[in-house]
C-alpha cells in the first residue's frame, strides 16, 4: 500500500467506523462499558496503525496538510489513553510476566 494521505484517510475512516460500531454494540447489549468489552484490544491495535501510518506519511511527505496533521495529532493523543490494550508484538504466552498475560487476558 503506497503511502499516501487518501490510504490515511481511508484508515482513520474506518477507525472512526469501528469505533461507532462498537459502540452500538455496546448499547445494545445492555450498556455494558467500552472498558468491558472485549473488542477493544482490536481497536486499540486499528489505532495503533493508524497513527503509525500516518507518522510515516508525514516523515515521508513536505506537503502534508495541516489539517491531516491535526488529525494525526488527535489520534495520536487518543492512542496514549490506550497504549496499553495493544497487541504485544510477537511475544509468546508462555514469554509473558503474569501481569502481561493477566492484562492481555483482561483478569
């Protein structure tokens, strides 16, 4: 995927989808709390992505918006509230401390 500011939007287009969406589905289970559900390791990964991308859009590119970039900024203020739901990467289970996989987990 070429490194472009339409591919950035189409991500943060489906962050933002995502993120409706599991809403939804939180109210429509009872109103359990987006704490709670368990799709939010899945989102805080999207997020994770997204701000990447869009970080290496603008180290990639001189002619970025300010306006892409004040929306790189507003995702990459909302990924340090969950920087601790991502994915570990490539480290195995049985490589976890207990408060990893008890985190990972959600115990």
């Amino acid at each position: 995927m070429a490194i472009t500011v339409q591919n950035f939007i189409k991500l943060a287009n489906f962050y933002n989808q995502t993120a409706k969406t599991m809403s939804a589905i939180c109210v429509n289970k009872g109103g359990i709390p987006m704490e709670n559900y368990v799709g939010r390791f899945f989102a805080a990964d999207v997020l994770e992505f997204v701000v990447e991308y869009g970080e290496r859009l603008v180290k990639s590119s001189k002619d970025v918006s300010p306006d892409v970039v004040a929306v790189l900024e507003r995702f990459r203020a909302q990924f340090e509230h969950v920087r601790d739901l991502t994915t570990p990467s490539q480290k195995p289970i049985y490589e976890m401390t207990l408060e990893e996989f008890e985190k990972v987990m959600n115990i």
